[in-house]
C-alpha cells in the first residue's frame, strides 16, 4: 500500500470530493486512459501548481473505440502507474471499471454536433460521442474545480471546452503543451505499437509539423501548399498511410485555407506508421 488513496466507485468518488468541496480545497482533475509517460505527468504537474488536491482517473473507455480498434490491445499498467503518480504526489486515483461506470441499461449520451464531425471525427465517427459523454460522467464523479487536458489531442481539448461552455459546466478547463520525446516524436501510449524502423519512420509527423511552421515563419500563406509540401515529407517513408493534415483557426476550430496575421493556428496531422495511428499538431500564431 502507498499514499494514494485509490477509489474504484462512484459513491466513494462523490463522498470524497463532497468532504474536499466543505473543507474549502479546490480539486484538480486530470482524465486519462493509463499506461502513463511523461505527457500525462506534465498535466498532473499542472494540476497540483493551481490546485489543493489532485485526482487522476484512469479509465480505458470502452464507448471511444469503434469495433475495430484497439480497446483490447490498449496497453495497461495499474501498478506502473500508480508508482509514477506517487513520485507525483498525486492524492486520489479515480479507477473505476466499465460496469460501475456504464451499469447495465445505460442509454444517455452526451454529443457535440459540430466539431466532432472533421478531422478525428471523419476518420472515427462515434469517437467523441464517447469522449465527451464519459469526460461529463468524470466530471460529475470527481466534481473537480479545474481539468488540465493536453494539446496533444487538439480537437478533442477544443471539444471538451465547447461542452464546458454550451452545458455551463462551472469547471476551468486548463489545455497544457505537448511532450516529447527527444528526436520531436509526440510521447504516446501507443508509441509502445511501433516496431524499431516504425519508431524511426514515425518521426515524419514532427518533421512536417516543423516544415509547415518554418514556411509559414518564411511568409507562406497559403495552406494547400503548406500542406503539399508536407505530404511529400510524409510519403517519403514506406510505413506512412495518412489520413489527413489540414489548418485551424484556433478559436473555432474550422479549417482556413488561406492564414491571415494576428490569428493562431493549429496545424493537425493524424498518419498510420504500419498498423499504428498517431496524431500530432503545432500551435501557431500570425
Ligand atoms: P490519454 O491517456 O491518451 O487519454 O490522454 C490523457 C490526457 O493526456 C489527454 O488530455 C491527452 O491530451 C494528454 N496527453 C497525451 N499525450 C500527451 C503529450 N505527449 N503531451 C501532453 N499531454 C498529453
């Protein structure tokens, strides 16, 4: 036994933040699926700079897989985990199973209409169906004060803002930066998939991502050729399938295609390296 307290059911999550809320604390929360890397650490970091008390969920979420994807395979590590969030000080584990979560006749489900429907959205239709329902559960488990989501997962964080907003959750919701590993390759529970050569070959999303920037730094407005230029960098390798790269505004999330001065950017990229899909993005400002 360590010096977490870790709570596996929703009564218990409830009582918890209740006896928090009347001794006045405010409560950091941090979601994630597990098999943690520094990426998730950093946001736990975050947590604890503005908060009193900070709960991690760890939750392999059964209704953001579609059929064919990795929900089985997903790697999981309780006990690795557990170490790591200890090192971090981290006070409560919210590790719930699918039962206590989903129960037996479960049928509400929370869904955004609009900027789910791209990107991620085409390419995984009833993925943040389940994203948004399940981060709305954790928010009514551990009823937290503010959530820090990574930038990593760009859409999905724009995504969990808009429902905050749109649903008058009275959470602050803080997006924290992307980590890497040393070479630019986004740390990824699912890097572990990627074969030696795959690992390698996996470095074309960052080395796009830093072509874009540097072209628009050089005066590239333009995103069709921002992105031609990319695509070439991305099938320069044998594994690479993409799936797609486009440009954002960061305040709505819609696709430009032409990049205008005093706005910010997400440029976005989501390519399968052999059989394992990674997503990246670089946040840019005009
Ligand atoms: P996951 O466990 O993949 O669902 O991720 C949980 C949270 O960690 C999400 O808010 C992710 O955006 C965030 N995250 C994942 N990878 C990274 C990374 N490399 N840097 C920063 N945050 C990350």
């Amino acid at each position: 036994m360590g010096n977490i307290q870790v709570i596996k059911t929703v009564n218990e999550m409830h009582n918890f933040s209740n006896q928090m809320k009347m001794n006045g604390k405010k409560i950091g929360f941090v979601p994630t699926m597990g098999y943690l890397h520094d990426g998730h650490l950093s946001l736990v970091k975050k947590a604890k700079e503005v908060c009193d008390v900070v709960v991690v969920s760890i939750f392999v979420n059964p209704t953001q897989f579609a059929p064919n994807e990795d929900f089985n395979q997903y790697p999981r590590n309780f006990q690795r985990d557990y170490k790591l969030l200890e090192a971090e000080e981290v006070d409560v584990i919210f590790y719930p199973d699918s039962k206590e979560m989903y129960g037996e006749n479960f049928q509400t489900f929370v869904d955004n209409i609009e900027a789910s429907k791209i990107l991620e959205g085409e390419f995984r239709p009833t993925h943040f169906r389940g994203v948004v329902t399940v981060v709305s559960m954790l928010f009514n488990c551990v009823k937290p004060d503010v959530a820090v989501f990574g930038q990593k997962d760009a859409q999905q964080a724009y995504i969990i803002q808009r429902m905050v907003e749109d649903l008058k959750f009275d959470i602050d919701i803080i997006v924290s930066p992307i980590i890497r590993e040393e070479d630019g390759l986004a740390k990824s529970s699912r890097n572990i998939y990627l074969s030696e050569s795959e690992r390698k070959e996996a470095l074309v999303l960052y080395i796009s991502l830093k072509k874009a920037e540097q072209m628009i730094k050089s005066g590239v407005l333009e995103v069709k050729s921002i992105i031609e230029e990319m695509e070439k960098i991305i099938h320069s390798v044998n594994s690479s399938n993409l799936d797609y790269i486009a440009i954002v505004n960061k305040k709505n999330f819609k696709k430009v295609e032409l990049l205008e001065k005093g706005q910010e950017y997400y440029i976005l990229i989501a390519c399968r390296i052999g059989k394992t899909r990674l997503i990246d993005n670089l946040l840019i400002a005009i």
